[in-house]
C-alpha cells in the first residue's frame, strides 16, 4: 500500500523507510482497523479499533472451539494448533476481510470491491491465527489446570 505521503516524495522509498523506525506494519495500523467503526455508522478511529478487537475476541472463541475438536493426543501440543490458528486466519482472511467486510461496505453505502484481498491483510490474519494457535494448547496445558486447582474442582 503505497500512502499519499509516498507518492508525493521525490524518492518513493524515502516514505516508507521514514515507516520502519516507528515499526508500523501497514494494515493494522494505517487506519484502516479504525476505519472499521464505519460498519456501525459511527467513523470514530477508538469505536473502530473497539470492534474490530470484539471481533478478534468472537473469532479467538471460535478458533478455540474448533481447537477443542483436535483428539485428545494433540489437544496439548503446539505444532497442531498453529496449524488450525494459520488455516483458520486464512478462512478470515478469505471471507471476512475478503467478502464479508466489503459486503457489509456497500450496505453502508460506501463503494468496495468483491474480494478485497491483500498480501499484508493475509499477513496479519496469519500471525493472529498463528499467535493463538500457540496460546491455547498452553492454555488448555497450564491454565486450566491452575484454575481449576483456583476453584478446587480439581
């Protein structure tokens, strides 16, 4: 995604270069997560950001259901699950942010196009599909155990 700011440079590199320190990553943070309040009517960036992390919670509890569904023997291991958090990020990647997200757009009435797929929106879904797959073998691992110690329902 090249910015206005990149394009009204004389290098075209120097825009982007002048990114890296700052360690910004495109599709999270250029605007357009913030943008996502606009699915509610609302163009506030903090409503933007507050729902899409609603969304991520929704989307995390069902990628814990479906990780739920490995057989016992890969319940606990990691290289299972980061397998279904990397093949469940693509399906998000495919058809929420690809059809569903430019979809729900045009009946706001703002114009999109269907798919809108991009290699950094890809990207992103991949880590967060990644980041939970390690996250909840841990969890089902060592939390909880501890919280049922916690509840003594052990």
């Amino acid at each position: 995604m090249v910015c206005r700011r990149d394009r009204d440079d004389a290098g075209a590199g120097r825009g982007r270069a002048r990114r890296l320190p700052g360690g910004r990553a495109d599709g999270p943070l250029d605007g357009s997560v913030g943008f996502i309040g606009v699915y509610y009517g609302l163009q506030d960036p903090v409503i933007g950001w507050v729902t899409h992390e609603f969304h991520s919670v929704v989307f995390g509890f069902v990628f814990a259901g479906l990780a739920s569904l490995l057989p016992t023997r890969y319940r606990h291991k990691v290289w299972p699950s980061v397998a279904v958090g990397v093949a469940w990020g693509f399906v998000l990647w495919v058809l929420a942010a690809g059809v569903v997200s430019p979809v729900w757009l045009r009946l706001v009435g703002i114009p999109a196009r269907i798919p809108t797929l991009s290699v950094m929106l890809l990207l992103t879904h991949l880590v967060w599909g990644l980041v939970f797959g390690v996250l909840v073998p841990l969890g089902y691992r060592y939390l909880v155990p501890a919280l049922a110690r916690l509840s003594g329902t052990e």
